[in-house]
C-alpha cells in the first residue's frame, strides 16, 4: 500500500535514503528566482502575502484573445492558451493587462479563489501561486524515474515516488495521497473539481478511473473506464465520459456521484473532428471541436439538461473548453452574433445557462466579404476582353458564386470559385457588350455556420466599335442570306475554332438587293453598319443598332451599279474610320471614304488605282499586316491571293502575294478580330467548307493557315450571300 506522511504541512519525509530524500525535496522561493520568467500583475490581484480572497475578474468590454490559439485551460483570474502547433502557452489576466508566453508543457489549475501555473520541464516542476507569486520547485529523476510528474489539480502537483503517489503544494509540502490500488501503473492525474482531482491508472491490466479528496489526500472508490471511452468532465455532482467517432453514434454518459446512476444524453450524429464533453451545474455542455474548419452536424454547442432532458444552443461552434476553479465553463468558440473569441458559461439553476463573451479575436464567425478587386472601368480591347475580379472573404472554406449582369441586355454570366486553402475567390471574366454591369457575389460558408455573404457592385466595360460586331458583344456577327431571301446574323463565339452559336432571322426580302456588304462603323455610332445595293444600282445603309439589328435603311444614292465589287471595313486612310470601296467594270479601284455621318456616310469618290480587273474577289480585311492603316486582300482568276498593305492615305504598297488555291471560296469575309487576339482575321466560304485564317501582323506572311470554322450548316441553307 502507498505510505502517507504523518502531517499534511511536514516537508519531512520518513526515514529513506539521502538519494530518495533529494529526489522529494521541495523548496519554496520568491518569484524572482524563477528560470520560466516574470509575470506582471494586474492592479486589481492581491498583494504578495496578502490572505484576501481574489475572484475572476471580467473587463466591461472583452479583452484581446490570440488569433489562432486555443483555451488550454482556464482559472478564476486567468486563462492559459496554447498555439497551433502545441509548442507555445500564454497565459493572460481576465482584467486585461500584460500577458506573459511560456513552454508547451506549461497549465493552468486553480482552486476556488485562487489561479497556480505549472511548469513541467525535464528535471523539476515548478508551482507558481499567481496571487503571491510564490514558488514550489520539486525535483525529478528522469534517469532512474523514480520521482515522475504525472499531473497537477487545484493547488498542486503529483509525482510518482517508485509506487508512491506524492502530492506538493506551496503552503503544505509533500504528502503521500492514500488508497491508490497496489501495483497501479501509467497514473495520471487531471483537475477536476476544487476539491476533487481525477486520477486514472491502471491496475490488473484494466484501465480504471477514481476521485482523489484533496482535502483528505485519498483516492476514492474506482471504476472501470468504458472501452473507447475518455473521461471529459468532473462536477461538484457529476462524472461525464464520452465515446464515439467518425464511422459510430457519439455516445454520452453522465455518472450521478451520489447514487452512482448511469444515464446516457442523447447525441444523434458520429462524432467528426474531436468531441468536447463539459460539465455546468445541472446541464452537460456538448459539441465537435472542428466544426470551424468542416461542417458536422454536432457543431453547435449544445447544452442538455439532466433532469428536465430539454437542450439550448449556445455557440455556433467550439474549438476548445476548459473548467474554471469557480464552476463556470470557459469555452473558445463563437457566435454569429458576437463572433471569435473566449466565452464564460455560468449555471443559472435549471435555467438556459448564461454565456457572455469575456475576450474577443477580432474575428467574425459568421463569413464576412472584407473586400474586392474589381476595377470601374474594364477595357475589353485589352487581354482579349478578359479580366480578372477577386473578393476578400473573412476566412477561408466556402463555396463562392459570381454573377455578372448586362444591364441593357441581361445577359447573364455564372462562375464559381470554391477557395479552401486561402481566404480569397479569383474569377477569370469574358467581357461582352458595353456598357454598365452589376456582380453579385455570393459567398455560401463550408460550415454551413451563419448565412452566405453576400457583396454587391458594378462596374462598365468599355470597347471601340468592332468592324463586324452588330450586337456590341465584341464577336464578329456573319450576315448570311438564304436563297428565299431571308437575311440571318450569326454571331459567332471562339474556342478551338470559329463557330456561329447562334442565328437571328433579321428579316425577308433581301432578294432584291444584289450586294450586301458590312462596312463597319460608317454612320458615327458605336457599331458597325451595312450597306446593300439593289438592282437598280442604289446604294442603302443599313445602320446598325447595337441589337444585332438595324435602323429603317437610308438611300445613299445611285449609280453604284458600275461596281461588280464592293469591299468595306478597313480604315485605309488613317482617321479611325472605316471606308468603302468599289471595283468598276474597267478594273478602276475608287475609294468612297466614310466620313462618320448618318446622313451622307462617304465622301465623294477618288480613284486609287487601275488595272485590277484581274480579280474576283476583294475584301477589306483591316490591319492583317502591321502596317500604318487598314488593309485590302485581292484574289486573281487564277485563285492567288495578294496582299495590298495599306499605306494610311488611301493607297497601297506594292503588292505581295500571300499564297494560291484560293478558288474554291465563293466568298472572301473580313470578320474583324475573331479569335481575340487583337488581330484581324480572313474567312472564307466555298463549298467545300468554311475556314479562319488568323491574322499575324506580319506582312511576310499575314495569315496563318486554314482552320475549320462552322458558319452556314446550322440554320440549313444554302446561303447565296455572306459578308
């Protein structure tokens, strides 16, 4: 049987060995001899050597709680955190004040009245009375581990001496604590209550759990530890265990000290993450540590009452507990309405336990939407009209949605981020029309703790006129007319390859018209126009609307029968807008350039050249070369395509040839930029298929070779017509 010293205050052992005598020997110092540092005391705690009572002491407005710590433990004029990692303690004062860092194996006990700091280190533990500052130092022999830490309650700390349970503190010494079975092993002891410690061990090869009287020193009455179970909470009433995880119901019990009555509190769902037991008068205090971090449904720190069996909320979430001297509950958790921080739970009889914050992060529970990075104004003309927005959330783990909006059209755009590692949503936008658009970010929190953020704005998206863009989407838009007459506007997307998306019927009737051609920006507004000439030789402006429609036509004139070819859409002249010109039947080329007016869009016409009866096929490409201006493509009879690299004045280079076997097109299309890449592109049109040449800059070579497109096989056809 373990020996008990003849007086509880005797710093004498009985007669042993000089070796076993140092081993116990304790001392007791002042706070300024202590290696583990100094810790400065609030105004409001008793003087050293004072006997006045000092009870917890709350700030009127919470104190600072460090971000990223959790409570370790808690006393009655302070409280102990440890770090994420486990390596660093700090502990602080209720009533605010300078707080002091420690060692990882650094705790907090407290009696009712009073706070002590423990410090296990490899050779020693060390008691420190936070009251007087005083100091008790107890040796240990790691070497031969005959006097071994094993825990610390209240106002003291335990060791091991062989098969001897020691108990020290700093007013009554060294005493032996009675009634630990013999041959017990792997002891542990833990606080429990003010008057009583928890002391688990093992005996017979069964884990066993016991109360240990600190007033009369002895171990009471023990019992078999459940298997899987973990003893979580002690009361001045009640013993509280828990098992359970992942793939199992968690599972509750809850031991009546008096009667030994074993009752179980319902908890519905697996466990997920660590499970916290706690005990507060009359309720037991339940919920998953890590439901911050993932959602569980035990996240919810829930309290249950024993007699009555009726449950209240009290935190959204914990993710660290720890009893205080006093009887109250400190928890690190939060709240929605209240946010991050420590929080103390007090019993009130059988009434919903009170819970008020006393030390705050800083931080919201709730998800938060703390900024964003969305310019006023995009320039769709950069980046290929893509830009990047990115919001601020309050912490990671969510699952974000964007959602831009047109404000003329509604045309609607949808992404979704899910950011797990990093507090921040990135989303890559594909600008389309002008003009003004508002987001909506919506930010739906893992946890499913508080509800989604939400974050509203706008911004404009800014673009110059595109020479083939007619619903201000900055895609070119291809006019194809059936052999019914029937004009559509496909408008065409890029990914792989060049495709018509979709087809707008624009309306019947353009049978009587033997030439259409898009012009570009003739007119002076912001997108591009068309013209068409009847059989009767007018010349019609079809101006467009922004809608991928048109204004009613306005009559440009005769006479424009003299043309079998008409070409627009390139700015040959140098003043940013776009001109037209015709090829006459004696192989005359003229220039009608455009002038920015609705009313009379062209200039009177000047001859730029002569000789050019030798093609069949002209388009005004715009600047496929790198030239100063717009450029002209012509195609001989041979099928030779050449290249007239515009000079900015109207006239041209001499021409260069680009590469043959372009016979089989019935129609050459200068679509205006189609792959996004700030250079014009060449489409081609024939039986056979359709095809993108992709503009290069380089007057070397200014296209690159034929890619597959898909323009005319959606709506049927045929198409007799495309420009």
């Amino acid at each position: 049987m373990a020996r008990q010293c003849s007086g509880r205050n005797s710093n004498v052992l009985h007669a042993r060995t000089t070796r076993r005598r140092l081993v116990v020997a304790v001392t007791t110092v002042l706070a300024v001899t202590l290696g583990a540092g100094a810790l400065a005391v609030p105004a409001n705690a008793a003087p050293a050597g004072s006997a006045a009572a000092v009870t917890a002491v709350t700030a009127d407005a919470p104190i600072p709680f460090p971000k990223g710590q959790k409570l370790a433990d808690a006393g009655v004029k302070g409280f102990l955190t440890r770090s994420a990692d486990g390596l660093q303690t700090r502990f602080a004062w209720y009533a605010g004040g300078t707080a002091a860092g420690y060692g990882s194996r650094t705790y907090l006990r407290s009696t009712r009245t009073n706070d002590f700091l423990v410090f296990a280190e490899h050779y020693k533990v060390t008691l420190r009375d936070l009251t007087t500052m005083a100091i008790r130092e107890v040796p240990l022999d790691p070497l031969t581990n005959t006097s071994a830490y094993v825990g610390s309650a209240a106002d003291a700390v335990f060791t091991t001496d062989g098969t001897d349970l020691l108990k020290h503190t700093i007013a009554g010494g060294t005493g032996y604590v009675a009634g630990l079975p013999t041959g017990a092993t792997a002891v542990t002891i833990q606080p429990g209550t003010p008057d009583d410690a928890l002391v688990q061990f093992t005996a017979d090869g069964v884990r066993k759990w016991a109360l240990l009287d600190l007033t009369t020193d002895t171990v009471g009455k023990s019992f078999d530890l459940p298997a899987g179970a973990t003893i979580s909470a002690v009361s001045a009433t009640h013993v509280a265990w828990a098992r359970g995880d992942a793939n199992t119901r968690a599972a509750v019990f809850v031991m009546d000290r008096a009667t030994e009555a074993v009752q179980e509190v319902p908890v519905p769902q697996p466990v997920q993450g660590e499970f916290l037991v706690r005990l507060v008068g009359g309720w037991v205090v339940y919920g998953a540590g890590g439901a911050f971090e993932d959602y569980t449904p035990l996240g919810p720190v829930t309290a249950y009452h024993l007699a009555t069996k009726t449950t209240a909320k009290l935190l959204d979430h914990m993710t660290s507990a720890a009893a205080a001297g006093d009887g109250s509950l400190y928890v690190r958790g939060g709240s929605v309405e209240q946010g991050e921080g420590m929080y103390r739970v007090t019993a009130t009889g059988d009434d919903t336990p009170a819970v008020t914050l006393v030390a705050s992060t800083g931080e919201p529970t709730a998800l938060q939407i703390t900024g964003d990075d969305v310019p006023a104004k995009v320039d769709l003309d950069r980046n290929g009209g893509k830009a990047t927005f990115s919001w601020t959330l309050s912490r990671p783990g969510a699952n974000v949605q964007l959602r831009v909006w047109h404000t003329r059209t509604g045309a609607d755009f949808r992404a979704y981020d899910y950011p797990r590692d990093t507090a921040k949503a990135t989303f890559e936008w594909q600008g389309s029309y002008n003009g003004d658009y508002t987001w909506e970010l919506t930010a739906q929190p893992d946890n499913y703790i508080g509800p989604p953020a939400v974050a509203t704005g706008s911004f404009t998206a800014t673009r110059t006129p595109k020479p083939h863009d007619f619903d201000d989407d900055g895609a070119p838009d291809v006019f194809l007319r059936d052999t019914s007459g029937r004009l559509w506007r496909a408008n065409t997307t890029y990914g792989e390859q060049l495709k018509a998306y979709t087809h707008q019927l624009i309306g019947p009737g353009w049978q009587i018209y033997d030439r259409i051609e898009v012009t570009g920006d003739v007119a002076g507004s912001p997108v591009a126009d068309l013209v068409s000439r009847d059989k009767a030789g007018v010349l019609w402006l079809h101006q467009g609307d922004g809608r991928g429609g048109f204004a009613p036509r306005v009559g440009l004139g005769g006479g424009w029968q003299v043309y079998q070819q008409l070409a627009g859409g390139s700015d040959l002249t140098g003043d940013g807008r776009a001109d037209l010109v015709g090829l006459d039947k004696a192989g005359d080329l003229w220039l009608h350039k455009g002038t920015g007016s609705a009313t009379t869009p062209f200039a009177p016409r000047k001859k730029i050249g002569y000789g050019w009866g030798i093609y069949n096929q002209l388009a005004a490409v715009g600047n496929v070369a790198g030239g100063p201006a717009g450029d002209l493509v012509a195609r001989d009879t041979a099928g030779v395509l050449w290249l007239y690299l515009g000079k900015g004045d109207g006239t041209f280079a001499a021409r260069t040839r680009i590469s043959g076997g372009w016979g089989p097109y019935q129609h050459l299309v200068g679509v205006g930029d189609a792959n996004r890449d700030g250079r014009p592109d060449l489409v081609g049109v024939g039986a056979q298929g359709q095809y993108l040449y992709r503009g290069t800059g380089d007057w070397k070579t200014p296209l690159l070779g034929p890619q597959a497109a898909t323009l005319t096989n959606v709506y049927g056809g045929p198409y007799d017509s495309v420009a």
